[in-house]
C-alpha cells in the first residue's frame, strides 16, 4: 500500500527550507564581497567559499549516522539551532581568520542538517510523487535563495556596505525556522506510527512476527551500496561544474561584466520566476516520465550559461546565462531528491546516513569547484574557466547516461522486510 504524504510536516520543512535559505541567500551573496573587501584574493575567497563544503564532505556520513540514532527531527533542530548562531557570528566578523572560523562552524550545522531534511521529507512524502515533494522543497530553496541574494545587493547598497547590518539581518531571519519544525513536523515515535496504522496487515504481521536472526532489507548490500556510490559520482561531477561559477557569480557580475551590485542582486529575482516553474514542472515530469531526462538538464545548462558567459561578457549575457543555470538547478534537484530516497528507501533505518553518504559526492563539488575555479581563473583567465566547465558538463552527460541506463530503479513500496525495520527504528 502506497505511502501518502503528511502534508502538515511537509508544508513545515518547506517553511524551514525557504526561511533558512533566505537568511543564507543573504550571505552567500555578501560573503565573496566581504572577503574582497578584507583584502582576500580570489583564490583565498575561492577558499573560504569552499570550507563549509570540506567539513560537510568530512563529516556529513557521521551525522547521517547520528541522525539516524537520535531521530531526524532531533537532529535538525540541533543543525538549525547552530546554523543561527553561525548567522550572529558573522555580523561581527572583521578578519579572514574569524570568517574562516565561521565558515567551519556552517559546514558542520549543514552536515547535520541534510541528510535529517532528507530523511525526513523522504519520510514524510507521497511514496508516488516523492519528486514532486523534493520539488517543492527545492522550489521554496531556490525562491528564497535568489530573493536573499536580491535583498543583499539592495541591503549593501542601502547601508553603504555595512556587513554588520546585513548580517544581522539574517541572523533574525535564520531565528525563524525553528518553530515551524518543532511544532508541525513529527519525531521518530510519530513517524512509525503513522507508518505502522498505514501498512497493510500482512506487512503488519511480518513486521511483529519475532525473529532471532537479523533481518535485511531487499537491495541491502553491494547492490544498495553500488546504487550509492554511482550517485556519489554523478553528484560530484554536477555540483563541481556548477560551483565553478556559481559560487562566483557576484564578482563576476560586478568585476568582469561590470553590473552594479544591486543591479547584480536584481537577477536573482528573474532567477526565482524561473525556479518557481521550473521546479514543480520538473518534479512532475521526473514523477510521470523518470529521473533521467530531467537528470541530464542541469549538465546541458552548465554548458550552455557558460558559452552565454564566454560569448556575452555583459549585463544581458550574464542575466541570461544565470537564469539557464538556476532554471537547470532547478530541474535537476526533485530527481536527484528522489534518486536517493529510491536507493535509501531499502534501508529505512539508516535512511539518513544514506542521505549523508550520498551527498559526499555534490560535497565534495562544492569543495572543488570554488577553488578550482579560483585557480583556474588565475592561471588562465575567464576563458580558461569557461572553456573547462563546458568540457567538464560534456563529461558529465555521458557518465549520467552510463549510471543511470545502468541503475535498476527501486520497486514502489515497502516490503514486509522494510516493514520490520521500521518496527525496529528508534
């Protein structure tokens, strides 16, 4: 019997993923022309953008881990609670040292704080259109992100680039999500349950029947394991080739195409009509026609805002190039949500450290990325680094094709074995 979606928790980590993202859309965008402003060069701000990244890579299996033990729900309260201190320090951050410190301390709110979000949207969601789910979670992300980036070019404009005042502004927003999460999403005991009274009774018998020996979800092993770590991989090579740029993008646009930064903050908004059709459009179309059409978008649109950047090095070029890369973020994520709750769902109880070993791979792009493209940007110019995104993009269409031909998608619904597990869960 197909799982339905509680839609109260699902509305609640949506919140959380909006009000949070804000906040943080705030400073992604400050940050880079913070470090500028410090002195930093390129390949130290390269750095600093890529530390969280390093600690996440580093410690995201471990707090999948710890997830899994103490509950989800628990441990996103802990990564929020954290994540809003990490908001306070940074309004009184006046050296590169102490934003490197602070950048140590995001990594590992954010560590703790996925591969929970995951787990429990996974949870939580409609076991038919789990990528519609992550559509509207990464829907809601991707909103806020570019409304954030939007507010802190006008923020930095307004107060005359005062990062204090910028900084405590998120730091109010951040302080929001903890409320919604507390209230309306529910903790381990609820969750099984809800799973419990939903099951059929002869997934129900199976699961109460004792048994002496311990018991394997179906795809347990090396198969399991192999379906995770080909995930590992295609997650590496998107998230480096995008984070090229990405992470780049305010210096960029005010250094190399010469935009203002408030005008530079302005594109994020087209940025976010984009992300609001695009995502729930590509949920569906990843739901009704499968993950991979949808998985192949976000390479095509690395490659294409790249030659838009390469060809355009204006104002127009660097709107449109940005509006394709964040309209392909924003189809590749409900798939990729739904690649790894398909492969986690055959492990329940270690559903989040799944989550977290599946994310090693788009981590660690995040750690390569920013500070390849410093480099590269150094030692070769924009062309250089537009030249090896595109061949990087290139790349990695093939080995998507390759993974995903080869994967086995994971059968609708639980078995009585998953059943168990879950009668077992913490």
């Amino acid at each position: 019997m197909p799982r339905r979606s509680n839609t109260p928790a699902l509305m609640a980590l949506v919140a959380e993923g909006f009000l949070m993202r804000l906040g943080f859309g705030i400073i992604s965008f400050a940050v880079p022309l913070y470090a500028r402003k410090l002195g930093m060069s390129l390949a130290e701000t390269g750095a600093l953008l890529a530390l969280t990244g390093i600690v996440k890579v580093a410690l995201k299996p471990a707090a999948g881990w710890l997830a899994d033990r103490v509950g989800a729900k628990r441990g996103l309260v802990a990564a929020l609670t954290l994540r809003s201190v990490v908001s306070f320090l940074f309004a009184f951050a006046s050296t590169p040292w102490q934003l490197f410190s602070i950048r140590t301390v995001h990594g590992l709110s954010t560590s703790l704080r996925d591969p929970a979000v995951n787990a429990l949207i996974a949870e939580t969601g409609d076991e038919k259109a789990m990528a519609s789910a992550f559509a509207w979670y990464f829907t809601a992300k991707s909103l806020a992100n570019a409304l954030g980036k939007a507010v802190a070019g006008a923020l930095i404009a307004m107060t005359a680039s005062n990062y204090t005042a910028v900084f405590l502004v998120t730091w109010l927003l951040s302080s929001l999500t903890l409320p919604a999460v507390i209230l309306f999403v529910p903790g381990a005991r609820e969750l099984r349950e809800r799973l419990e009274s939903a099951s059929p009774p002869c997934e129900r018998s199976a699961a109460e029947a004792p048994s002496s020996a311990p018991i394997e979800p179906s795809g347990a092993g090396g198969s399991l394991y192999g379906r995770a770590l080909g995930l590992v991989g295609l997650g590496f090579l998107i998230s480096s080739t995008a984070s090229m740029i990405d992470r780049f993008y305010p210096i960029l646009a005010t250094e190399y195409a010469h935009m203002s930064p408030a005008r530079a903050g302005m594109v994020y908004l087209a940025s976010a009509l984009v992300s609001l059709v695009a995502g729930p459009l590509f949920g569906w179309m990843s739901d009704s026609l499968g993950r991979k059409p949808t998985v192949a978008v976000r390479s095509m649109a690395n490659a294409g805002s790249s030659l838009l950047y390469l060809l355009s090095p204006n104002a127009a070029g660097f709107t449109v190039g940005k509006l394709l890369d964040d309209g392909g973020r924003a189809g590749f994520r409900p798939a990729w949500g739904a690649l790894k709750a398909d492969v986690s769902s055959l492990h329940p109880r270690k559903r989040a450290q799944l989550m977290g070993v599946m994310d090693v791979g788009d981590d660690l792009g995040d750690v390569i990325g920013p500070i390849g493209g410093g480099m590269l940007w150094q030692a070769w110019g924009i062309a250089g680094l537009l030249g090896v995104r595109i061949a990087l993009a290139c790349l990695t269409e093939v080995y998507a094709a390759l993974v995903l031909w080869r994967r086995r998608p994971a059968a609708r619904g639980y078995p009585a074995e998953a059943a168990a597990e879950r009668q077992a869960a913490p």
